[in-house]
C-alpha cells in the first residue's frame, strides 16, 4: 500500500473528528504505518458541517492533504453532495442510508455500500454518539484497512471507561459491513 | 489576522491531539475563523511522541502545514529537540517547564514562557489529564489567539460530564499564563 485516502464528512455532533482521529491513532500507534491526519473547518463548519481526511502509507506522507480520496464516508446529505465528485473512480462509497440518498451522477465504477449507522447506534447499541464507531467497524470490514483487533485495542485503551458499549459498536459495525459486503 | 501557525508537540497521553482539536473547534465553530488542524504520525509516534498543528485565518488556508509556528508548546524534551528549530524568529515558545528544559539555540528573538502546567494539572486541578487544558488556558493568555469565552463554551460542549474540572484546569492555565506574561 503506497497511499491510501479516506475522507469523512457528516454534520457537527457526529463525531467525525473523533472518529478519524481514533482511526488515525490506530493506523500509527498499532498498525506502524504513517498517517496524517486532517481536519478542515471553513465556512462550511458554520453551518454545522464537518469534514475529516486521513492519508495512510507504508512510508512517509509527501503531501499531506485528499487527492481524490479511496473512500469516503459520507454522513449527511450536505456532506454527500459537497464531495462526491471528488471519490476516485472505482472508490467506495459508503453512506448512512437514514441519512444520505444517492442524487447525481456517481464518479465510473464506485462500489456504493448503504448502512443505517446511525439506527444501529440509537437501537442496538443504545446511544446515537455511538454512530461512529459504527461506522469504523463498517469501513473496517469494507476496507480491511485496519484491522479489527487493533480497532479493539485502541478503544480499549482511549476509553476505558465506555468500552463496553463501544466495544459493542464496533462489533455491530463490522457485522453490517460483512453483510452489506456478501450482498454487492 | 492572515494566517497564523501553533504546533504542539510532546508525548502520547498529554493529550496533545485533544488539545489541538479542542482549540481548532473553538477557533472555527464560535470564533468562526478558518482553520486546518493536522496530526502527523510517523516513526517518531512509535516512540510514544505525538504532534498536531494548526493554521488559523480569517481567510481559506491555502497551504495546510505549518511552515515556522508561531508558537511552539514544547511538553516533552523530544519534542522540543525535534521541532524548536523551526520556530519562527521572534516566536513564541511555551514550555512544561518540569519537563523541558532550553538546550542549545533558539531562534532569534523568540518569548519563552515557562508553565508547570503537568504539576497544575496534579496537585490544583487533581487530574494530570487536564494538563492539556491548563495549556490552552496559557495560550489563551499569552496569544490572545483564542477568547477564553470561546474556550470555555466549547470545554462545556464538548465535556458536559466533566465540565467542572476542566474549566478548573482552563482558570489556572489562564491565571499562570497572565503570571508568565506580567514577569517578562
């Protein structure tokens, strides 16, 4: 893997940042590979909107911002309709179904994976704040960008005392993307 | 304000990425400026070193890294020994001063402010996790980059459970930050 890009954008509340940042921690501190790490805030912020990339490689990180991203995350409708364009060709695309509707035309050949995130983290885990480790167990199993034991092991560490329930998250995560994954 | 440059740098668990995204929310959600906030994780992070960089404008940011901080927090001697070269001429430097000690040259000009914000931390906020918070009281202090009204409203938002201690540790970092900046 030389380079490798994930873009994330969803509204303020959804822990986007978070969400990123803990992939972002994982990829580095567990998997030894080079990450950077990017949150952008611009008049886009203001209206609630929030936005995180994530460059990962074997080796060093030249330039550090999303080219055109391998996979993007997208949250909200706002989110899905700034970015889309930007998803590489034969990219992946995975959305919040509640949330995002497929509108427009799609980059050529992206594989597009529809996940009630958000139903899952109200209803299965019983906390909506939970949506985003949701969706790290989803691009987990989608990707195989990172690994679940090592997802586990910086959940572990960086919130002890919530890990049940995330723990839990992550695991109904990887579950819903494994299915979504049998089914293209 | 055209562009503006802090990195913060020390070891894992210091909170330094907290630190940053904290400071980069408050900046563009309520100050509504804008903002790219970085963590680079490469070799040095395997080695327990952490840090995160932000650029603030009133206008888009066109180049996201930082080029010569402006200000540079120095928590661990790691840090300081890898980065205080870069700092801008005529910059800022804040150090723990329990935990950095100034070795060999400083770029000309440059401010140093020495905080014991780990011992603050401990013994007056009763939680070395709230180091972190103590410094963007100090910052706060010594930049006027960042309103402590901002801060402390996003502290609120973000930390509703743990508001308490953390708006401690942000009055103290405030309070030792104004200390530093009346003795020089």
């Amino acid at each position: 893997m030389s380079r490798y890009e994930i873009r994330i954008g969803g509204f303020g509340g959804q822990g986007v940042v978070t969400m990123a940042v803990v992939l972002g921690e994982t990829l580095s501190l567990i998997e030894k590979k080079f990450v950077v790490q990017t949150q952008s805030y611009g008049p886009e912020a203001r209206g609630g909107a929030s936005k995180s990339e994530i460059v990962v490689g074997d080796v060093e990180i030249d330039y550090p911002k999303v080219m055109a991203p391998d996979v993007f995350i997208a949250l909200s409708r706002a989110a899905y309709l700034a970015y889309i364009t930007g998803l590489k060709e034969n990219g992946i695309l995975i959305i919040d179904e509640d949330l995002v509707e497929i509108e427009g035309d799609l980059p050529d050949g992206v594989n597009v994976y529809k996940i009630p995130a958000t139903r899952i983290a109200e209803q299965e885990v019983g906390n909506k704040q939970a949506t985003n480790v949701v969706m790290l167990g989803v691009l987990c199993a989608i990707t195989k960008i990172v690994t679940n034991e090592g997802l586990r092991q910086r959940i572990e560490e960086r919130w002890p005392r919530f890990k049940e329930s995330n723990l839990k998250a992550l695991e109904l995560g990887l579950k819903a993307g494994e299915a979504a994954l049998a089914s293209q």
